[in-house]
C-alpha cells in the first residue's frame, strides 16, 4: 500500500516528521543494530513518505514537543505530527498510551477491541470527521477493503478501490 500510494479506500500517504525519524534512528542503534543500517532503515522510510500522492517529504515540526495529553511525549508528539498534516488514521502498535486510562487524557472512545483491549479508537476534533488510532492489524483489515464499525473513516464510502497508478520502486 504504501509503495503503491493507495488503498482500497482511496490515496494513502504516510505521514512522518524528522523528530519521529530522528528517534527511530536513536532506537534502533539502542537496540543493537548498527549505524549504517539504522541509517539505511531511516532513508527507506522517508523515502516510503515522498512515495505516496502527495509525494511528501518528512515534516518539520517546529515546536512538535508532544503537548498533547499523553504520559508519553514520543507518542504526544506523533499524534501532533499526524493531526497536523490532517491524516485521517494513525497506525501505532502500542495503543496503551492513547486508551482512555492513567496514560493518556485524550477524550478517545473505543470503536474496536481485539479481545479485552483496544485495536481502535476514536477522537473527535474540531471542524473535521473523529481521528481514528488503531493497531497494525486493524488498520490493514480496513485500508484493504474490510468491513469498518459505523462512523470509522466517514469520508471514506464503503466498498470504494481505490485506482492503482505505477509508482517508482525504492532504490
């Protein structure tokens, strides 16, 4: 989907700021992998951002220091990054910090679980449809095609595919 620029449900364009890229850069050497591959793992993925219909570079953000209210400012200032840019759905595997509970303040309502926990949520903003949070698996089940709870995505009609353009592959 991304390298295609599209979904089922229409453009898809990933959404990321140099902060998020920065602190991918710094886990990942954290974590054992070496510097010209967290390099290269950091390029690809602002290379994957300029890919879609917006053909859009990763952000700056200035200011972007996760006032959002959050426990975590990583993920505070990822929410910022997304509502800014005006992105529809954020993908995030950890969905501890933004379900409603001692982490997170954020007027969100749970509009799907997987088993006893959050898979998505729900955020209303001002002057636009609710922002959607949801997991990896949840968000694939629905920019493939799948079937979304009422009021997920409204712009986005039911049923809709999206038209396939060729696309450059990553070098």
């Amino acid at each position: 989907m991304a390298a295609e620029g599209s979904c089922a449900l229409g453009p898809a364009q990933i959404v990321v700021s140099w902060r998020m890229l920065d602190t991918l850069h710094h886990v990942l050497l954290r974590v054992g992998l070496g510097a010209p591959a967290a390099a290269a793992t950091v390029d690809d993925i602002a290379k994957f951002a300029s890919l879609g219909p917006m053909a859009w570079s990763p952000y700056l953000v200035l200011g972007g220091t996760g006032i959002a209210p959050l426990r975590d400012t990583e993920d505070a200032a990822v929410l910022e990054v997304a509502i800014a840019a005006g992105a529809d759905l954020l993908v995030i595997a950890d969905m501890a910090d933004f379900a409603p509970g001692p982490r997170s303040r954020l007027p969100a309502r749970i509009v799907a679980r997987h088993g006893a926990r959050p898979a998505a949520l729900s955020i209303p903003l001002p002057d636009r449809p609710d922002f959607i949070i949801a997991t990896p698996q949840r968000a694939a089940e629905w920019l493939s095609g799948g079937p979304r709870p009422r009021g997920v995505l409204p712009r986005f009609p039911s049923g809709a595919t999206a038209r396939l353009r060729p696309r450059t592959r990553l070098d």
